[in-house]
C-alpha cells in the first residue's frame, strides 16, 4: 500500500525503532505507518512541529498552526462519531464523547471497550467530576443513588505528578540529612536526569528529566548504558562518589521545564494526568522532560560522554 508523506519529512532508513520514535518526537523520517490510527494521530504532531520550528516547512508557522488544529478537530469528530455509532444508548453515548483535543489524554485503541456498554449488566455512572459520594458494604453510592455491585476495582495505577518518594514508597536523605521530597519539593532537580545534587550516588531512572519514549524499552536502555558509562568512569578515576554540580543541575532544570509545542496545547487540555491534572506546574506526564525527544536525548549523552571531561559533575 502506497503512503504519501508531507515534504518537510526527509527520507532517511534509520533501524526501525528509532524510526518510529523520530516520528513520535516530529523529527525527520520516513515510515510506513500502515494502521489509520496511529497514522492520523501522527498527522498532528507533524503539523504542531512544523508551526514550532521556523523553517522546517514552506508554509507560514500560523497557517501550519492552523492546520493542526483543524486535523486535531476532525480525528476528535471521528472518535465522537465511532461513540455515537457503536453505543446504542444516547445518554450514554453522550457521557462517552471525548470533548478535548486527540493529545490531551493517552491515545488508545481497543475494539471491545465501547460495545462493552450495550451490555445489559453494564452501566455508565457520570459522577460529574465530583466522584463518589461513598461506599458502603454492597454499593456505590453516587449523588445519593446506590449502585450494588459484587466486585469492586481500584484502578490506581496512573498516580502522576505526586512526590516522587511517595511514588516509590520509600524516602532517600541525602548529605546533611535532607531528604528528598524536601529537596524536590518545588519539582524535580537533576542532571541529565540521572544524578541529583547532594544525592551522591544515587542514580534515577525513569521518567526523570529524561527523554521520554513511547518505547519504555528503548528509554530505559538509554538511561542503563549512562548510568553503566558514569559507574565506570567513577572506578576508572578511583573515586567513591559522584554527584552534578549545582549550576549544572539547574540549566539541566531550565531546559527541561522550558515551553515546548505541547505546552499551550496542554495548557487547553481538561484535567489529566498529562497537565498535571490542570495545575500547568510542570509536574504533568509529558512536562520536565527533555524537549527534543527520545532519539536526541540519547544523541546528546552520545555526544557528552565522547567529550569526556564529565562536564556538570563531582567525582571525589
């Protein structure tokens, strides 16, 4: 099946891992996309980057923006649209339409969630963004009405934004004796997101100002071969410990907290865990990470450790 691409995107036959990841990140590449879904959610992201970046395509940064959001309103017009043809129930299907733009929560695909709700058994209670009222030992009671239910499931599983001790369950303290919520409690504070300044040795990973992946495999082998490459280098030099300096801790910071061309889309977005539930502090899914993308954050430590010299840190 033939695709046709815009001509900002150069050809380039990087492996096909990377390849991905660049058009995630809306840098330059080719690649055959062959689900409509994916490839139209993509259609966004390219246009959004072109608006962003003077000069990548011919057209002017406005008329580029503009695009964009017309592509963004029309994948959310086809969402609405599978609801209301899927669901058989109005009310219902109405409760069910997405009412924000395609990259304001996490993009899904699944076959069997929407006729889910022509079950018989099946019910849609909206508890319009209060939650529930309580529950007691057969129901959920919602605006005074009980539903009973037989099983009921805790989905607690996107906590996103929260301290980052309470995340992990378990508090680390540092020289002197402070510890790191307090440290962080403004936001996080690293280096290249690894390292911490008065936290020798204690090496992060994860979504840790970092450059975040939609291949958490790919990420997190980026982070593994840095952080093995910092170890040795500490051994080579005899030393005992390893920490950022706190100028170098701090521009890491500003860079990272910097606006990118997600931030005033974000900024229009419902509460989700990718705005940090609204607050706009930077402590959203896709806010404190490095800006370019996965692929150029690793390019960057590629570049860094070639240098040599350890810029940014303290080995002693």
């Amino acid at each position: 099946m033939a695709h046709s691409y815009p001509k900002f995107l150069a050809p380039q036959m990087p492996s096909a891992r990377k390849n991905t990841l660049r058009i995630a990140y809306v840098q330059t590449a080719r690649y055959n996309v062959r689900m409509k879904s994916w490839r139209s959610l993509f259609l966004y992201a390219l246009l959004a980057a072109a608006a962003f970046y003077p000069g990548v395509a011919a057209v002017s940064a406005q008329d580029m923006a503009l695009m964009a959001e017309i592509a963004d309103f029309q994948k959310m017009n086809e969402i609405r649209e599978r609801v209301a043809a899927t669901v058989g129930d109005s009310a219902t299907a109405d409760a069910l339409k997405p009412w924000y733009g395609q990259w304001c929560k996490r993009p899904t695909f699944n076959d069997d969630y929407l006729p889910t709700f022509n079950r018989p058994s099946v019910k849609l209670v909206d508890t319009k963004g209060k939650g529930v009222d309580r529950i007691s030992e057969h129901a959920v009671i919602v605006d005074g009405v009980a539903y009973e239910v037989d099983c009921l499931i805790f989905a607690t599983g996107f906590e996103v934004g929260t301290a980052y001790t309470r995340r992990s369950e378990f508090e680390v303290y540092g020289r002197d004796g402070r510890s790191l919520t307090d440290c962080w409690a403004d936001g996080m504070k690293t280096f290249h997101g690894f390292l911490s300044h008065g936290f020798p040795n204690l090496f992060h990973m994860g979504l840790t100002q970092t450059g975040l992946a939609p291949n958490f495999t790919y990420m997190l082998n980026t982070q593994s071969q840095h952080v093995a490459h910092l170890v040795s280098q500490v051994k080579a030099r005899e030393g005992r410990s390893i920490e950022p300096t706190v100028d170098a801790e701090a521009e890491w910071v500003r860079l990272v907290t910097g606006k990118t061309l997600m931030s005033d889309y974000l900024n229009t977005c419902t509460p989700g865990y990718y705005n940090g539930e609204g607050r706009q502090d930077t402590n959203g899914f896709l806010d404190a990470q490095y800006p370019h993308g996965a692929v150029a954050f690793r390019e960057m430590l590629e570049r860094w450790r070639e240098k040599g010299d350890l810029e940014g840190l303290i080995i002693e």
